[in-house]
C-alpha cells in the first residue's frame, strides 16, 4: 500500500525532480528567517507602524475594550457566522475616509483582486490590463468569465490609447457603449515602485469611450498610507475617485496590519457579496485584524501618521541623492531605477545574488528579485525603505553597495560575467 510517507512513489519523484532543476536554474525559492539585529530595507513596513509604540498602545486599547461576549474569531464566512455590526461599522468608516459610496473587506490584497476580476468582468467583456500588473490580478483574469484580455505596455498612455482604438474600430458594440471595457492597473508598482500616469490614462479611455462604457479597477496596495494627503493614495491625491469602479486598497503593507478592502458602490459590494467565491468560501477575518485596521484608520483620520509619511519621504529623497551619486565605472554593473517619492528603490544589477548577499553580510536585508518574478534582462535587488530607517543606516547599506561594486569591477570586467 503507498502512503504519503513514502519518498520513492512517482509523484514525489517528480515533485523532486522538478525542485531540483528549478534549484540548477537558480530559481528555488525558500522560506527564510529574520536575522537577529538586521535592518530592514526589505519589508512593505513603509511607515515603520508595525513596530510603533503609539500603534502598538492604541491597538491594545482597542482589544481590551472587547467585550468578555463578544468572540476573538469570526467562527465562520461572512455569509453564515462571521458577520458583525464591527464588521460593517468599519466598512462605512473605511468608505467615508477614501471618498468611497461603499466597501467590502477581504482577506488580503490577493483575494480582493482575486474575487473583483474573476467576478465582475462578464462573458462578453473586454479587460486591459498593464502588463506589469500583480499576479493576484493575473489570477482572478484567468478564472473571468471572459476571454478577451489584452495587455497594454506598462504605464504608457500612448499603449493603452493604441490598444482600445483598435478595439474602438474593430468592434461596433465598444465603440457605442454596449460592450463594458475594464482597465486594470497598479496606482505604485512593487518592483520598481513607479507610479501609474492615472490622470493620462483617465483622458484616453474618457476620449475612446464616451458612453462611459470604461471601467476602473485600480490597486493601490503600495500606496496606501505612503502617497497623498494622510496616505490616501494615488487615486484620491488626484480627485478622480469619482471615476474609478473599483479601488483596492490593502493593510498589511504600510498599514503594518492584514486584509484588504475593495471600494465600490452598492450594487457592485452586493453583487461581490454574492458571487466572489474569495469572500464567500472564506473564514472572515477575526476581531483582532479587523481592530488592527480600525486603529491604524483611525491614526490616519486624526493624522498621526503624517510625521511618519514626512519622516518617509525625507528618507527616500536622502537615499535617492546618495543611489545617485554612485558613479561606476562600468555603468552596466549598476543602474538606479526609482520614481520620485517612491519608497520602493530598483538596483538594476546583472549579479544581484551577489550584492543582495554582500548587503546581508553586513547586516542590511535586502532582497535579489529574479525571472520570473521580472522578466529576464530586468534582475535587481529591490530595496524599500521606511519612516524607521536612520541617515546612519542609509549610509551603511550605500557605503556596502559602493565597495561591493569596486571589488566587482576590480576582480573582472562586466561582460565576462555570468548573469546569476
């Protein structure tokens, strides 16, 4: 009789098999554990909250205010038991502080994206989409009732506008309004941490799609606490909530919490409600996640976190200034790639195992990012920075990057290197 004990059955060979030439690849991923005393230049903990005092106190406050009857776990989906009157308290708040008609809570940032584009675009729909959007997006695309799905290069207007004329000329039932068409797109993008040209991209599908048959779904995962007034993110800075159809926002990023939330209006929060099997098919997320985001909400409404975002940025543009000034000597050795008021820092590098480890050594996380998780050609070590990280520390992580690059250029030229 097999059991699952035994090693040498045909599935677990090839399970090892196939995790073996992904290892000769260079390409096996493996879960890792903090480094006592690291400093983080890794994480998505942008402001720094995850390990703030203030945060920390309000959010036990808010625990210990529970009452002894009411249940630390949701004890079910939204749909059968895990339902509260706290639950939908802080929907409302949420929708009222990012100028939303509503708001529906999931899980994490990939079961909202999940649950919205496998739900909501229908049979006949078309879906534009950049092409460097998140995989949850990919993801819920894939399982859409809809096959027509087109990619547009990333965050260029002039793409976008060649791909809906052409669906414009092509197809009669676009062009006047009977076909819906949804644009998808991230407001910052996590690799690079560019920001979207939302307000181009607004003009071109209102100027192709006049009957208003254009539909946004906009993720702004990585901006949310980080980009406008009190973090508000890209979509509100430029007043176009208005006309955006679906926003997602998420907590476990800046926020320094869990779950996600979907901006929307009524009739779109029910019919998720009823069809998004990400929500549906799901514990619903416990009194201390939903107590974390109410907290960290909270901060942002009264702007508590506005030192931290100011602390931020004033870190970004003194990290930016010193990435700038490193001045290789072969410049296809290193190449910074960044957008203003990002934290999010792209170290272009054809070895960045190898600088991503010389940075470890030294104390800084940083983190190699490889195909597939970037197309090929576009290796590098990201490094994202936060409201926590000192002057001292910048000039560290700067001052390794600085040496690791002489000893490279030293020990061999560029083009005799192998790509890792």
């Amino acid at each position: 009789m097999t059991t699952s004990s035994n090693k040498h059955t045909p599935l677990h060979l090839t399970l090892r098999q196939t995790l073996q030439q992904r290892a000769r690849n260079q390409t096996l991923r493996t879960l890792t554990l903090p480094t006592p005393n690291s400093i983080d230049f890794s994480s998505n903990d942008f402001l720094s909250l995850s390990t703030n005092p203030l945060y920390r106190a309000r959010y036990l406050r808010h625990l210990q205010a529970l009452p002894a009857t009411h249940p630390l776990a949701s004890g079910g989906s939204r749909l059968l038991d895990g339902n509260s009157q706290y639950t939908e308290q802080l929907e409302h708040f949420l929708a009222a502080f990012h100028h939303s008609p509503a708001a529906l809570l999931f899980n994490s940032g990939f079961d909202a994206n999940w649950g919205v584009l496998s739900t909501l675009p229908q049979p006949d729909d078309l879906v534009l989409y950049d092409e460097a959007i998140h995989a949850s997006a990919h993801e819920g695309m894939r399982r859409s009732r809809t096959s027509r799905l087109l990619a547009f290069r990333h965050s260029c207007p002039a793409a976008l506008e060649a791909v809906l004329r052409r669906q414009v000329e092509l197809d009669p039932r676009v062009r006047n309004g009977e076909r819906n068409v949804f644009v998808v797109v991230e407001s910052v993008y996590s690799m690079d941490g560019d920001v979207a040209p939302l307000q181009a991209f607004v003009e071109v599908v209102e100027r192709w799609l006049p009957a208003g048959n254009g539909y946004w779904i906009v993720d702004e995962a990585h901006a949310t606490g980080v980009v406008g007034p009190r973090g508000v993110g890209v979509v509100q800075e430029l007043g176009l909530e208005g006309r955006m159809f679906v926003r997602v926002h998420t907590f476990g990023k800046a926020l320094g919490g869990h779950g996600a939330v979907v901006l929307c209006d009524p009739d779109t929060r029910e019919y998720l409600i009823n069809y998004a099997r990400s929500l549906i098919y799901t514990t619903a997320l416990g009194f201390p996640f939903l107590a974390a985001i109410r907290t960290v909400y909270e901060m942002l409404e009264g702007g508590e976190t506005v030192e931290l975002q100011d602390t931020l940025h004033h870190r970004i543009r003194y990290l930016r200034e010193r990435l700038t000034a490193i001045q290789p000597a072969d410049p296809t050795l290193f190449a910074l790639h960044h957008h203003p008021g990002s934290p999010i820092f792209s170290l272009r590098c054809p070895l960045p195992r190898r600088l991503a480890a010389a940075c470890q050594a030294k104390g800084y996380v940083v983190r190699p990012i490889l195909p597939p998780t970037v197309p090929a050609g576009q290796e590098r070590v990201r490094v994202c920075l936060h409201a926590g990280n000192t002057e001292e520390e910048i000039d560290g992580l700067v001052e390794v990057i600085s040496e690791w690059l002489a000893e490279m250029q030293e020990v061999q030229p560029v083009a005799k290197v192998a790509r890792l």
